[in-house]
C-alpha cells in the first residue's frame, strides 16, 4: 500500500522522530556526557538564542527531538513552531538563518542554550529588531529600547 | 470563621493571584507599552535570567502571575518552582539573590528576559557553577566548560 507523505517545508511528518536516551541518575542527567534532553509534555525543550559575538538574547524558541536533531546536524538552528506546528528552519523564508557556533544545556537538561551568528540582515524578529527583547519594563509600562 | 493561613517562604498561597491584562489587539501586545503577558496552560512563562554585566545566561526559570508580579516590586527575582509548586524567592536559602537590573518582554510578551546582578558568591545554579548552562555540546557528547 502506498502512503504519500504530506510536504513540510522539506520533512516529512512522516518521518520517525529521533529519541534521545534517557539519563540513567540525577548524576548522570547533571554531570555526564550524555546528551539526555528532558521534553516536556508536549515534546518540546526551550531553547534560548543568543548572539555567539554580542551575547545580546535573540529570541525563546522551542524545540522537539526532531528539531534539536536537526539543529545538530546542520549547525543551524531549526525549531518547533508552535503556532504552525510544524518544524521550522529559522532564515528559510527571511534569510536569518542561525549559524550554530555552540549549543549548550542546562543543569537538569530541560532548556538549551544556543549560541548563533545570524545571516541576512542580523535580525531574529518577526517584528523588526534585531532582538525580539525590545521592550524594557519601566514603572509597570513597557518602553521600546532595541 | 478564622483560616490560618499556611506558611510558605513568607508568601500565602491564599493570597490572590495578581491579575495581569490582556493585550486588545496584535499590535498592542507587539508594539503598546501594556504589559500583558501571556502565561501558557499551566499558569507559567519562560524567564530567561542573564548577568547585567557579562551578559553570560545564567538559568532558565519559570514564572506565574504572582511570581512575575512579587519581581517587579521587590526588584529581585521571584521563580515558580515547578517541583516544589510554590513560589521560589531566589537565593532566599543559598544567599544567590538576583538584583534585577531590567527586565524586558518579547515580541508576543510569552517570554521575559531577566538582567541581574547575582548577591552571594555569585553563582546561579544548584550543581555548584556560576550559570546552568555548564556543559557544551560536542561531537554528540557533552563537556563541562563552565
């Protein structure tokens, strides 16, 4: 029988998600060599984007197994869409593809940390700015300062 | 009737959640000065915790309405524990209090970014380094290169 797979911006929903393993103690998930990512109950794992030269904080993103394995494999950042439940290779459509110059995880290994070099125009937002952090809190109001 | 209220690192859980508002349209939440952030399913956003001064990421925590709010008053940061379900003033036992120096929303306002000047011997993380984020990814595997 033959099943014809949706197109997906180029991955396929069909295909099966890469599995991480599962850390064997609280030692091993904190202080091993063992890449264990913990997703949440929906799958995902937060991943927060930092420029490589700058350090400025781009942007939140979220990622799936697919989208971490994806990331690793193209040294780009790819991420899981949450709006469009879909995997989502940042830059594709804009040109602000997220070179990966170091993906680092957290202490209990439920947040990534990239360190990217953005392309095109350097941006990361959808709105304009180079950050996505472009509003500061002041006095309970927000003020915009890229 | 008389409810004793329970004890909890000084906060009540009987306290009333602060209420944050709800952005009218996608251009105030993107572009307005209304703080309105968006708190998932479970209550909680993403708060992404950086030194003020060396930019270095520091941890990935988590916030609910009163967390965020008890933040912005008292100018040190406030977490959600998501193990402990309650309120984590942090640094209120390890001394690793977080000055908040800023803080700042992104562009859908489901994630805030925190720069703080960490008190105590400077460190951030339970494992014992100075950022979460110890562990670099290579070939696979992580390394430790705090």
């Amino acid at each position: 029988m033959f099943l014809p797979l949706a197109r997906n911006e180029g991955y396929s929903k069909a295909m099966t998600q890469p599995s991480f393993p599962t850390a064997a103690s609280k030692d091993a998930l904190e202080r091993g060599d063992l890449l264990a990512p913990r997703f949440d109950a929906n799958g995902l794992i937060a991943a927060i984007c930092q420029h490589a030269e700058t350090g400025e904080v781009l942007m939140l993103g979220w990622m799936n197994a697919e989208a971490l394995a994806r990331t690793l494999e193209i040294r780009e950042a790819v991420y899981f869409s949450r709006s469009r439940n879909e995997l989502w290779h940042k830059g594709e459509t804009s040109g602000q593809i997220q070179k990966l110059v170091e993906l680092r995880v957290d202490c209990d290994q439920d947040a990534v940390l990239l360190k990217v070099l953005p392309q095109g125009d350097g941006g990361a937002c959808h709105v304009g700015f180079r950050s996505c952090f472009y509003r500061v809190e002041r006095d309970g109001k927000l003020e915009e300062r890229p």
